[in-house]
C-alpha cells in the first residue's frame, strides 16, 4: 500500500523523498484518531500547540478544500509542499507541472488566504479586522484596532476599493524574505 | 479394550505428575526461593546480553538487506524530524521589522503564527508522548514493526521462533508466576493483620510486601539496576516518581516499603487493597473524596507525620506517560512541606514497551503484553531528597524536582500536563499568546509617540 501511495506522489508536483513521506504519512496515521484515513478538524484541534496558536482555526482551515470537513493524506501532503524550502526546486525542473507549491508566489497566497476569510480574492477591512483580533485577543480595543486596520488598508491599497488584492498583497511584502520565513526544514 | 487403555493411562498421568514436579520444583529453586531472600542468580541479566546480541544481529541483517536493494534503512528519531529554530515572538517581529519608520502592524507578522502552526502540525512536542516511544532497530517483537522492512528469511525464522519461546514457555510461567505472587500477597498480609499492632507486625509486613513484589518482579522478567541506593526515600517523606505503567510500583517496592496512595477499586484489584492495608498503613480514597483536595491533603500530612509510618509513593504526573519526558507534576503532594525523595524511572525500550497506552490497551491486554515480551529492562536512580526552599511556592518547587528528576532520567523535561492525553488545552495558554502579541504591537506605538 505504501508503494503505491509513494508513486502517486511523486507523480504530483511535489518530490518528496521517500524517507519524508514516510514520516509525514506517520505523522498523519497517529493525528487521526478515528483510523478512517482522513483527518477531521477535531484531528487537528488536539495538538496542543496547535490549539493555543491564536491563528490556529485558520491554519486547521487552509487544509480543509471548500466545504469539505475531511482531509486525506494527499490533501494533507499538497498543503504541506507550500512550506518545502525552496533551494530543493533546483533538483525538480519538470517543465509540465507548472508553478511548484513551494514557490514564493505560492507560499504568499497560502498567507493571503489566512486573511482573506471568504475567500473571494480579496481582503476587506472587515476580514482584516476580524484577522486583527484573533491575533491579538482582548488586549486592544477596538478604536485602536480600527486604526491600525485603517492604516495598513491604507497604506497597501493602490487602486483605491478599500481592500487588499492579492498584487496589492504581494507589492506590500516584496522585501521580505518569505521563502526563510514561510518554510520548515526536515532534519534528515 | 480397555486392558490397552490402562497402562497407557497410568504412564501418561505418571509422566504429567513428574513434569509438573520438575516443573515446580525448579520453579521454587530458581525463582521463589531467591525472591523470598532478595538473591538473585543471575540469570536473567545473562539472558537480557544474549538478547542484546540477537537484536545487534538482526539490525545489521536488515542494514545489509537495505544496502542491497539501494534504499535506506527506515530510521524514526524521537527527537524531532523538522528544524524547529528557538526564536520567541518578539524576536522574530523585531527581526521582520526593517529599520525604525514602521507601522504598528505589519501583514508580514501572519507569517510566524502561520509557520508556527504548520510545525506543530508535522511534529509536536505533546502528542507524540501518549504513544509508544519508536526503537531505533527492530527487537523482533511484530508490536514494534514499524516501516522496517528488508526482513530477511532468517529475520523471520528467527522471529518464529521468538513467538514460540514467548508464548510458549515464557508466558505461562509468568502467568503462574502473576498469580503466585499476588495470592500470597493477598493471603500472608491478611495473616499478619491477625497480629497486635508493633515493631513485629510492621517488620513481617515488611518483608511479606517485599517478597511478594519480588515474586511478582520475577514474573515480568524485570531486570533492574537501582543508582544511588543512599537516597532510599525514609519514614515521614514523600517519594515522587515520573510514572510509564501501574508496573512503576512493583519495581520501586521491590527495593523498599512504601505506603501506597490510591483510589479505592472493585473487583480482584480491591481485594488486593484491602489486603494490603491490613498489614500497614495504606492511603485507598473513596471516589467522592478524590476531588475534594483538603481533605486528600490532610490525610496525607496526617500521614506523613507520624514518623512510624512508611513514605508515601506518589506519581505527580497523574497519568501514564511513555517515557520519553516527564511532563508537569501537579502540586498537591509539594504543598505538604515534608522532604521529598524523587526518583527517576527509565525503561530500556528495546526489550518490551512498558509505557500504558490507557486508550488504546484495556489493563488485562496491557498486562498480556507485558507478559509476552522479551523483558521488562529498567534503571532506578534515587536523587538526593529536596525541600522547599525560602520564597518558593508549591509550583516552582514541584519544577525545581521535575527537573531533577528529567534531568537525571535523561528525559525531556516539559511544562505541558499530562492531563493533555485526554482533555483540551485550556484557553488561557491562548490568551497568553495573544497578549504577548499585543505588546508587540502597542510596545512599538508607544515607542512612537515618546519620539
């Protein structure tokens, strides 16, 4: 079965080697409880880490495709390729597959996608503000909260509709160095 | 017809007659005897370094087997599989923060909660210690085999033929041994119950509980090495332990007599317990009086002044854990203000599992397991006993011994509690976080409105 399952992988557009997937495939056996080869939200919910993360349901919710309450282990493996370290590409130039899902750009708009909550390509100072607090809790008050969702609508938006695209996005962070930022390393 | 039947009859009842005496008979000599006089014979720890030679064996088979086919050998490592860099949350702000000029807020910040989270979810340092700790080479039990593959005809021949030893001849024996052990527990405390209260009852009682222990050691092929012996808990103090199984007391009281703390249970359990507490002094809670933590504290100061009773055992974590860490101890016992004797546990995991998996295994499957591994191999190391120091509270001072003991065990020493293997985190961790976050942000609009 796990042959199998690695050959359907590497097949995608993500090459992992095989000692990874057998890690990560580990990994998702013992996260799901309930043994029916998908992951549910309450799956995540139970890793304490996760669970005291203050954007830990909008993490849970970027594995879960729309509307849908199950991920299984290629849904799971797709939304972890976004956080490959992206010097691994040079080993992978296949021209058909397109954009990597580790790829700057890619990596970028699994972060938009945390705040933009209804997913419509857009961030609005609602969603923004919403993001805002989940992130900071009780300790700020809400004119405070408004003025800095204000000010960085502001000071992103260049078209002038009052929320973020994704290019408004992308122009915003164009120095930081997202591919250190956004990406886990495997020790072996 | 019959006349055949007779003497085959009288021959086979003879020959079973004579294999049971045999049978017994070296099983008085060689297991029961010593055990009643703590001598032991040595036989067990011969046996624990031929296993260690089998298993070295077997892992280089399956080195070499791997090697030939091209691929590499599956190697879990317990110590974590991803690169996770120690940089808190301001420091990582700060960082992402380029030069003075900056807005409170900066859509970049998403990024550390966001990788955070992903890290925790491909390995996390709480999860991964309610189940079995991984080996790092297969000891030829199937329970172990996880992803080793390239067994070779031999590996399996030989692994037949460990289910053969186990079952068949290891375990009924230690089965036998299981209900001789724990009978006579039962029958002789309740015989040195019938004496009057003095020096003579508590040094029988002693040494009933002590020989009993030892039998029921014996029935698990325990081996274990005791560090330290200086350190043995004495009368009026509390003895602390990191807890893997219910086993964790039958090898701490084969070494010394404790007063065990527990609730009261039915059944053959209970039994045991009512036994026990006949012969000394030990502290069974009613179900309703465990969540009432005056009164659990009370009886146990009660107890620990009296300076003729013996030391209490008591497991702080307050639920199994495998092994691989000591997790947080809660403070009841710390708040008691007698000394406290730690002692750290470490099993060998490469001769059978003895971490509980109490959602997974039932008791009675837990104990079959137990029973039909190679052995139970373990060190005990007794620390030297601490108190409260000036200034300290109950919390602080249960860490202080929580790291000893982690310390000393070479186990990871972690602040989550172990009650996580069934319950949620609560919420004020979160809140914690957040705030952490928010002084980020409304440090650094502070620092702009001074400038």
């Amino acid at each position: 079965m796990f042959t199998v399952l690695n050959q359907t992988l590497l097949c995608l557009c993500f090459p992992v080697s095989h000692s990874q997937i057998t890690r990560l495939y580990s990994r998702f056996h013992s996260l799901d409880k309930g043994e029916n080869g998908a992951l549910s939200r309450e799956d995540f919910q139970r890793i304490p880490e996760l669970a005291i993360n203050p954007l830990g349901d909008r993490i849970i919710n970027a594995f879960f495709p729309e509307g849908e309450d199950q991920v299984n282990f290629r849904g799971f493996m797709r939304t972890l390729a976004h956080f490959r370290p992206v010097e691994d590409n040079e080993k992978n130039k296949d021209p058909t597959s397109g954009e990597p899902l580790n790829s700057r750009a890619n990596k970028l708009l699994f972060a938009f996608r945390l705040y933009d909550l209804d997913r419509d390509d857009k961030i609005s100072r609602d969603e923004l503000l919403q993001v805002l607090r989940m992130m900071v809790g009780v300790n700020i008050s809400d004119e405070q909260l408004g003025s800095i969702a204000d000010r960085t609508i502001q000071e992103a938006d260049t078209n002038g509709d009052m929320s973020i695209s994704f290019s408004e996005f992308t122009k915003v962070l164009e120095k930081v160095d997202v591919e250190q930022k956004m990406s886990i390393r495997f020790l072996h | 017809m019959e006349s055949y039947l007779f003497p085959f009859d009288s021959l086979i009842c003879m020959l079973l007659g004579i294999s049971f005496t045999v049978w017994f008979t070296l099983l008085l000599v060689f297991i029961i005897v010593p055990a009643i006089f703590g001598v032991s014979f040595g036989i067990r720890r011969v046996y624990m370094k031929s296993l260690i030679k089998l298993f070295e064996w077997a892992t280089l088979r399956m080195e070499r087997g791997a090697k030939e086919k091209n691929q590499h050998l599956y190697k879990p490592y317990s110590n974590g599989i991803i690169a996770k860099e120690p940089v808190s949350l301001e420091q990582e702000i700060q960082e992402m923060r380029r030069g003075s000029a900056e807005p409170e807020f900066d859509m970049s910040d998403i990024f550390y909660f966001c990788r955070r989270g992903v890290e925790s979810i491909v390995d996390d340092e709480v999860t991964k210690r309610f189940t079995a700790e991984e080996l790092e080479s297969w000891n030829l039990l199937t329970r172990s085999n996880y992803n080793f593959h390239h067994i070779s005809t031999r590996l399996t021949a030989l692994w037949g033929m460990g289910v053969l030893i186990r079952y068949g001849f290891l375990l009924p024996l230690r089965v036998t041994l299981a209900f001789t052990g724990v009978g006579l527990l039962v029958v002789l405390t309740s015989i040195v119950g019938l004496f009057p209260n003095g020096r003579m009852k508590n040094y029988l009682s002693d040494k009933v509980h002590l020989m009993c222990y030892r039998i029921c050691v014996r029935a698990l092929t325990a081996i274990i090495t005791y560090h330290d012996s200086e350190n043995k808990p004495k009368n009026g103090g509390i003895c602390v332990a990191n807890h893997t199984s219910p086993i964790d007391v039958i090898i701490l009281a084969s070494d010394g007599c404790y007063a065990m703390v527990g609730q009261v249970h039915g059944g053959l359990m209970g039994v045991i317990q009512r036994a026990m507490v006949k012969a000394c002094p030990h502290i069974w809670f009613e179900r309703s009086e465990v969540k009432d933590r005056h009164l659990v504290a009370k009886r146990l100061s009660d107890h620990v002044a009296d300076e003729s009773k013996l030391p209490i055992l008591i497991f702080p974590e307050g639920t199994c854990i495998n092994n691989t860490s000591v997790m947080m101890f809660k403070k009841g016992s710390f708040e008691i203000g007698c000394t406290v004797y730690p002692v750290a546990i470490k099993y060998d995991p490469r001769f059978g599992d003895a971490f509980w998996n109490s959602s997974k295994f039932g008791m009675v499957n837990y104990l079959l397991h137990m029973m039909s591994s190679w052995a139970i191999v373990c060190s005990v190391w007794y620390l030297p006993p601490m108190s409260r120091m000036e200034g300290e509270d109950a919390v602080q001072f249960a860490n202080r011994v929580k790291a000893a003991i982690a310390r000393k065990g070479g186990l990871a020493d972690l602040l989550w509690d172990g009650g996580l293997k069934r319950g949620k985190v609560k919420e004020v961790f979160k809140e914690e976080q957040q705030k952490l976050y928010s002084k980020v942000l409304v440090g650094s609009s502070e620092d702009r409105s001074r400038s």
